[in-house]
C-alpha cells in the first residue's frame, strides 16, 4: 500500500476507529472525552532519513528536533539531548521512558 493510501486509511477506517473506541473505553478507569485537556500524554521519539523527530498528539505534525548520523540511534548523544531537555527542565512534570529496540 503507497504512503497516501496507508495515510487516508488510518484517517478514514471506521473499523479502526471502532476498535480504538472500544480499547479507549474497555479499561477500569473513566477515560475523558476526546477533546479534554489532560496533564499526561506519550511523546515519541523516531528516527527518519537521519533526522530525530519528535511526535505529538497534541501537536499539528512531526517536529524535527536534531540530526541524527546514520550509526547513530534515538539513544547516541544527539538523541539523549532531547531527552535531556525534557527530563532536566524546570517545568513541573513527570517522565516515564520506553525503548523499542531490535533484540538481534
């Protein structure tokens, strides 16, 4: 499937919307409706094209943080600096990380 078609898909799958409302709404705790303003969220940090991308849900799109070369991974110096920024920044917050990383 080309890049336009896996795009308009994940926009417009009412199946994938149903299954993630009924994951979204299946857990023991209330979830707030969509449009609330919540304290906590997952930021995520990817590598593309030898650039270190930032992706925000609650942002328009993808934000190019640093570059990255290509021996280089989210977790080489580049990357621990973004991660840095956040974690020993003074605005009040709490941090949870998770590495997605190829076992082999």
């Amino acid at each position: 499937m080309a890049a336009e078609d896996r795009t308009e898909y994940l926009e417009n799958s009412e199946y994938l919307d149903a299954v993630y409302q009924q994951a979204a709404t299946s857990g023991s705790s209330e979830a707030p409706p969509a449009e609330a303003e919540i304290d906590h969220h997952y930021v995520c940090l990817v590598k593309r094209s030898c650039f270190l991308y930032e992706l925000d849900g609650d942002r328009e799109g993808p934000i190019c943080r640093n570059v990255l070369e290509q021996d280089e991974d989210v977790l080489s110096k580049n990357g621990r600096e973004i991660i840095q920024m956040y974690t020993q920044s003074d605005l009040e917050g709490s941090f949870s990380l998770l590495a997605l990383v190829d076992s082999s």
